[in-house]
C-alpha cells in the first residue's frame, strides 16, 4: 500500500508539469502560426503567462533577444489556441475590447 501511495503521489506532482508543457507547446504553435504570414524576420517565441482560456506569449527578433519586443494573445476556443491580437503595445480600452484581465496585461 505504501508503495502505491508513493506513486500516486509521484504522479500528482508530474502530471501538472506534464500538462503545462503540453499546454505551452500548443500555444507557441498557435503563435507561430499566428505570426508566420507577417513575419519578415526569424523570432523567438516565449510563453509569459496563461489565465485560463487566455494566454500572453512575448515575441522578440532573434537577432536582437532583448530589443524589439512585442506580444501576442491568444485565445483558446473549443479546444484550440488561435492569436487575437499582436503588436508591442497595447491602450487599456484595446484590452478591454478584447477582454484581456489584469493579470494578463503587459507590465509597463
């Protein structure tokens, strides 16, 4: 019985991480694709943060890592993620119109 309680918890632990990295797979899939038929330039893609249906993920040139950021949101609808929205800056009405929370807003 011990043993089984060792590998349910073992388990409970993994399987949080497991999904997360799933999850964050499928929503730089859906950036890429998002971004892919305006992109002149090679980017790097990194999730920021998930709330949600609702995900920001920062985008970046590779050639300049730490310059040149913009954003992406996405939204995941029946299952699967697609871009709402992507540029690198955002007013507080274009967040409201595209129902983006708090705690998904880009800290300026």
């Amino acid at each position: 019985m011990r043993k089984f309680s060792l590998i349910l918890a073992s388990l409970a632990a993994t399987l949080p991480q497991l999904f997360a990295e799933s999850e964050n797979a499928a929503i730089l899939a859906a950036a890429e694709s998002y971004l892919s038929s305006s992109a002149t330039v090679k980017v790097k893609y990194m999730v920021e943060q998930v709330d949600g249906d609702l995900a920001r993920v920062r985008i970046n040139p590779e050639s300049r890592p730490n310059r040149d950021t913009a954003w992406i949101f996405l939204r995941k609808k029946d299952g699967k993620w697609t871009g709402i929205s992507s540029r690198a800056w955002f007013s507080p009405e274009e967040y409201e119109r595209l129902g983006i929370p708090k705690s998904l807003q880009i800290p300026y």
